[in-house]
C-alpha cells in the first residue's frame, strides 16, 4: 500500500474504507460465533479475507448505482449501506428480512441501496447487471451497474457474452472478478488454461484491470476510474481483483481444518490481511489514533449486536405465506 496512492484520498475516505471492512469482518465473525447454534438455517459463504473488494467498489459507487452479487455478498450488501438488521433477519428466516425469511444468505436484497440482487447460481447475475446497465443507457439516468463474481463464473459463457453485449452497446457497467483462486475446492490452474482473467474483455474492445485485491485503496482508486469511465459512456471495465478467502467455501470453518489446501497456503495470505494493512497506514500517518479506532469498532460492533438481537427475536412467516411472492 504505497504513500503516493493513500495521498491521492480524503481522510474521510479512508475511514470509510476502514469502518467498511472492520464492519464486514466483525458481521461475519458474528455468524461464526452463533452459527453453531443451529438457530441460522441456512447455508453461508464467508466473505472474511476478501472485505477490500466491495468495500473499495462501493465507497466509489453512488447510493443509486446497482449492484449484483454472488453467493458470497454479506460484505457486498454491508459495503453497498444495506439495513444490517433486514440481512441478519433474512439469514435467520424471518418475515421482517430483506427477502421476507425467504431468501436465505444467497438471495438478499436492499434495493434502496441500489443492492438488485445476489444469486446461487454461478455466473447467473452478470447479464442481470448488463440489463440494468441498458436500463441505464435507455434512461439516461447517469448511474452505473456492477457485476461481481469469481473466477468460477468466468468459467461460464453468460459470462462472455454479457460482455459483448455490453461492449457492443457501450453500456456502463463494471465487470469485477474476485479471484480467490478456488471455485469451490477447485484451483484455478486446474480450470483455465491462462492466468490472465482480466485481459478476457480485451478481444471484445473492453479494457482490463488487475489490482491486489487486498489492497483497498488500489480497489477504491481503479474502481473509481472505471465508473468515471461508464458515466461518461465509454463503456464497461473488467477489474480482476486477486483475493483469497480465508474460511471454506461454505460454512465457518477453514480450508485447512477439512484438509483441503496446500500447507502453509491460508498463513501466506492471512499475512496480507485487508485491514491490517490499512490500519497500519492509518495509525502511521495519524488519520485516527488508538483511542478514535477503539471508539469505531464500539460503534461498530454494538450495530452489530443490536441487529443480532432483532433478529432473533422477530417473528417468523406464517405458513399461508408460503406461496406470496411467487410469480411463475
């Protein structure tokens, strides 16, 4: 994280970025605290590693510009303002969730902050993000769309030929790629035969960024060309951010509890923490000192805690219920 980078923010900024990803990481390290209670019956993908992705895309985005997400978006819809309470309702099932309990951790919702949507299905919301984008454009709404995903969904031709579309068409949208090298237990270099996800677009005249995923403020800065770009209706930008999750695919235990990477992997990584390295730079130029850091994450954790208790003790759907919603 170099100097000349963090000089080009605000002090403001930075906090943003910092409270974003400290938020993320104490929401998740939450679910694992309780998830062993069996109380939260649903499936969750951790987004614990990973936080300076959203985090650095959305403090580029504005309040009404859309996202579309994966399985793994718990840190998407904190980083995009989603309301804490409705998501830790919908993860525990109940009525007043942002899905109505219906949902579950894949499947959330916040459209007031411009979240449109996640998906379970892999690769499935990035022609969502291209249509919003041509709603966009049809408009003349001056908004953009983001399209997060991993690099298990480039894998899948949705996610070419969304990118030609919106290519061909000039729409602004953000293609970003958070490459934590696995699509589920399966490395990257078992699947493709490049290591080079974002030069993908450049066939079909969309430029291609590669940043340190873990690096916020590099997120935060090229995310914020690229929106700059899409407003000003030069089209999309595919941003491949290298990242690594530190817990399972799914649920909340390691990789290396199941026996699953190659030893030592995780310890590489957990050593290029996000927010550690931001902190760092944050305590040594004096944007905040210990006593102002020690204030956010009492603030941030009582949120925390305060939407925890809501939800468990909001009511649940009635059975009559069951079929509301449904369209097809």
């Amino acid at each position: 994280m170099s100097n000349s980078k963090i000089n080009k923010i605000s002090k403001e900024k930075i906090i943003q970025l910092y409270s974003s990803m400290v938020k993320i990481r104490r929401f998740e390290e939450k679910i694992i605290e309780v998830y062993p209670q069996q109380q939260m019956r649903t499936p969750v993908h951790l987004y614990i590693g990973e936080e300076a992705i959203a985090s650095g895309v959305c403090a580029a985005l504005r309040k009404d510009d859309y996202v579309f997400g994966t399985h793994r978006s718990h840190g998407l819809y904190i980083a995009k303002g989603g309301e804490l309470k409705k998501l830790v309702s919908e993860l525990y099932g109940k009525r007043n969730g942002c899905c109505k309990g219906k949902g579950g951790s894949m499947h959330i919702v916040d459209v007031a902050h411009g979240i449109c949507g996640t998906t379970a299905i892999v690769g499935g919301n990035i022609p969502l993000a291209v249509g919003a984008g041509l709603t966009i454009k049809l408009k003349s709404t001056q908004q953009v769309s983001c399209a997060f995903f991993g690099d298990g969904a480039v894998d899948e031709g949705v996610f070419y030929e969304s990118m030609n579309f919106a290519s061909l068409k000039k729409l602004p949208v953000i293609f970003i790629c958070e490459n934590n090298f696995y699509a589920t237990h399966s490395h990257i270099s078992k699947r493709q035969a490049q290591d080079n996800i974002y030069t993908r677009g450049v066939c079909l005249g969309i430029p291609g960024k590669r940043v340190d995923g873990n690096d916020v403020i590099e997120v935060y800065l090229t995310a914020k060309e690229a929106i700059e770009r899409a407003r000003n209706s030069y089209g999309p930008t595919l941003i491949e951010c290298r990242t690594y999750r530190w817990r399972t695919h799914v649920g909340p235990q390691t990789d290396e509890e199941l026996g699953m990477p190659p030893a030592g992997e995780l310890l590489q990584w957990l050593k290029r923490c996000p927010i550690q390295r931001l902190r760092r730079c944050i305590l040594e130029k004096g944007i905040m000192d210990l006593e102002e850091e020690k204030e956010l994450i009492k603030l941030i954790e009582e949120e925390i805690e305060e939407a925890f208790k809501f939800a468990q003790t909001s009511p649940s759907p009635k059975p009559e219920e069951v079929f509301d919603d449904v369209f097809v």
